[in-house]
C-alpha cells in the first residue's frame, strides 16, 4: 500500500456548511454589534465630555446678604435635560457670598484637598471631612496646635457680578460664575 493511498480525500465543502459557517459568523457579529453600539455610545454621551465654561448664574438678591461681613451659603441651581427628562430645579453646587458694601466676593463650597463640603464655624471655614481650615477671606490657616491644614490651597474663589434686578428696582441681584476644580492639588485647576 502507497503512503498516497492512505491519505483520504477531503470531501469538498458543501453548500449548507458554508451556510452555517455564514450564518455563525454573521450571528457572532450581530451580538458583538449589539453590545459594542451601547458602549461606544456611552463614551461619546455628553455627560462624559468636558464641561462647557461657566456661565454667571444669578444666585440671591443683595438685600439677602443682610450683614455685611458675614458669610452665607447659595445653592447654584440649573436646567438639567438628559435624554428623556428635564429637570428644571437641579442642583449645581453651593457657593460662600460674603457682602461688603455692593461689592460681594464668592467661594465654591468644595474643600480643595478631598471635595468634602465646607462649613462656617465661628469665624472660620472648616471643612469636617479632615479639618481643613480657612479665615473669612477663604485662605488657608493651621487647623491647630496640634494639627496641619491638609488643604493644598486656599478655598476657590469665583467671580461674582452685581446688576440691578429688573423686576425689583430698589434691589440688585448677584450673579455667580460657577465652575468646579480639582481637588488635592496646588494650583487652582479647571476640572473636566
């Protein structure tokens, strides 16, 4: 017997494998394209991109800052639309409005070191997360005899502007440019 004669021969492939063959590789692919569309969505969604700058957002009324000197806190509101709903009333951030004058000078409630939320106590602002600690003009003091401030910075200030309110002409409003800024680092940075 010749080493050619034990060789079988290969049967051609007919047309129904080829057509499951087909069919198997076009199924793979559709559920590759059902998973893969979405994902790819999700990184080219809005939400994920980088913030658009801050525009000025009016916050409260001078007449709301009733002593001069002494902090109070906003909440910065917006319009929210995602795909499906609108949310008129959604919450921004808050921010630190202290009056001298009409002049009004604003902090982003944010601390710089870890993002916790700033309080007022006493004469200071501490933050409670890990006692970041800041005098009324918003920069950096020791936390303690026996502590350091872990703030990398002074708090965030913002610019504010102050218009005539045109539905109250013996009151002005404050406006807010609010923005957000990365945390636990030294510079006052734009986060995106």
């Amino acid at each position: 017997m010749n080493h050619q004669d034990s060789i079988a021969p290969q049967p051609e492939e007919t047309g129904r494998r080829t057509f499951l063959k087909l069919l198997t590789h076009g199924l793979g692919a559709a559920f590759a394209a059902t998973l893969g569309v979405p994902a790819v969505l999700y990184f080219l969604d809005p939400r994920n991109r980088a913030a658009p700058p801050g525009a000025f957002k009016p916050v409260g009324k001078l007449s709301e800052l009733v002593r001069e000197g002494v902090p109070y806190v906003f909440t910065i509101r917006e319009i929210r639309r995602d795909a499906w709903t609108l949310h008129t009333d959604d919450v921004v951030g808050r921010v630190w409005l202290i009056r001298n004058g009409d002049k009004v000078k604003a902090w982003n409630t944010t601390c710089p070191h870890l993002g916790c939320s700033v309080n007022l106590e006493g004469e200071k602002f501490v933050c409670p997360c890990h006692n970041g600690t800041f005098n009324l003009d918003g920069v950096r003091i020791s936390a303690g005899e026996s502590r350091t401030n872990p703030a990398p910075r002074d708090m965030d200030s913002l610019e504010v502007r102050v218009e005539a309110d045109p539905n109250d002409p013996k009151d002005k409003l404050v406006l807010v440019k609010f923005e957000a800024f990365q945390q636990n680092v030294a510079e006052k940075v734009l986060r995106s």
